[in-house]
C-alpha cells in the first residue's frame, strides 16, 4: 500500500524559507517521479516541479524558478521541496504527490506553511 | 503559464447528468492526451478520477468520464450522487515537462 508522510505544519516569517519533507513507502521510490503541488487557502491548485527520484533530474513552473529547490534522498525514500525567500502570498497547504501514467494517483496529507510576521 | 480554464460552479440534481470543461490551448490540452480529472472535498487531498483524458483508476466509479476535443477537455459524471459534491480540477501537461492545473469548478448536489 502506497503512503506518502510530509512533515508537520510550519510557520515562518517573511523572507525566511522552508522546507517540506514527504516519506514514501509502499513503492519503489526511485522508480518514479514525485511532485509538489500547493493550495493557497480558499484558492486552486498549482503545481510547483518534480524530481525523477531516479536520476536526480528537476523541473519547475516558472512561477517559483529561482526560489524552489526539490531535493530526494533516495536512502530514505524522501523527497523534499524548500522554498527560500517566503512571502505573505506562499502561505498554503503543500502537497507531494507520485505520478503515474502522466497523473498524481498519490497524495500526502499536505503541510501547512503559514507566512506571517 | 495561464490557468487552464473552467466554469466556476455547476450543480445538478441527483441522478442527473454534469459535465465540466476544461478549456487550454494548442499547446497543453490540444496537444496531448495528458489530461488528468481531480475530486477534492473540502479539506482533503485532491483524489485523481480520470488519467489520460479518459482513463479511471481502480477504484473510481464508472459514473465518472472523460473526453477530449480539440483544446477542450471534460468530466461528465452521470448518475450524479450527494457524494460527488467537491471540488474538480482538471490538469494537463504543457512542453517542456511541465504542467498546470485548471481554475477549478464546484460540482452542487441539489
């Protein structure tokens, strides 16, 4: 059975960063790709990049280039998505996500990143 | 990257047929068969229900499909049930290995 952990709730100030962990199970890791997607309260989905757990290999959405960096660690079948330079706007739920067949069957719980001074 | 484009709310009456569009470009949605349907209730992890436009998972109900034409994508549930109230959003793939979800609609049972 598949199982995707993130790390707890966070709060920062702005200009700080954070970084979110997600621990899988239930699969093999390096055999897929993992993604980050966030919801800022009340607002829609948005996809952030992905790392091949394989390789190593990122991609991220313009939006966040420069101030994303996702990261794995394959010994712990954990990957890791930090964002530097945090503003009141980042505070939302962060969600990783393994894709399969071009989509995210699988979800964390998501992590809570509140930005306030 | 612009959002790819849905109608904020559509509601329906149990038993009855929704569909929900997607609306992208020729080069998202137009371009490939990569578009993935999303359920999400309030406070909960989205759960995908269609992969590559028309394809369910195991586990999700044959009253949910997908389909395709041109830049436009849509979900149509059939049969609709109390349950089937959430939030949808439809995702596709764009070049250059990237991708971005839709604007989102609420589905009301009435």
């Amino acid at each position: 059975q598949v199982h995707l952990v993130q790390s707890g709730a966070e709060v920062k100030k702005p200009g700080a960063s954070v970084k979110v962990s997600c621990k899988a199970s239930g699969f093999t890791f390096t055999s897929y790709a993992m993604h980050w997607v966030r919801q800022a309260p009340g607002q829609r989905l948005e996809w952030m990049g992905w790392i091949n757990a394989g390789n190593g290999d990122t991609k991220s959405s313009q939006k966040f280039q420069g101030r994303v960096t996702i990261t794995r660690d394959t010994s712990a079948s954990t990957a890791y998505m930090e964002l530097s330079s945090l503003r009141f706007e980042d505070t939302a739920v962060y969600y990783c996500a393994r894709e399969v067949s071009n989509s995210w069957r699988d979800w964390g719980q998501g992590t809570l990143v509140t930005v306030s001074s | 990257q612009s959002a790819l484009t849905q109608p904020p709310s559509v509601s329906g009456s149990p038993g009855q047929s929704v569909t929900i569009s997607c609306t992208g470009t020729s080069s998202d949605v137009g371009s490939y068969n990569r578009v993935s349907w999303y359920q999400q209730p309030p406070g909960t992890a989205p759960k995908l229900m269609i992969y590559e436009v028309s394809n369910r998972p195991s586990g999700v109900p044959d009253r949910f499909s997908g389909s395709k034409s041109g830049n436009t994508a849509s979900l149509t549930i059939s049969g609709l049930q109390a349950e089937d109230e959430a939030d949808y959003y439809c995702s596709s793939y764009i070049s250059g290995s990237t991708f971005v979800f839709g604007t989102g609609t609420k589905v009301t049972v009435l």
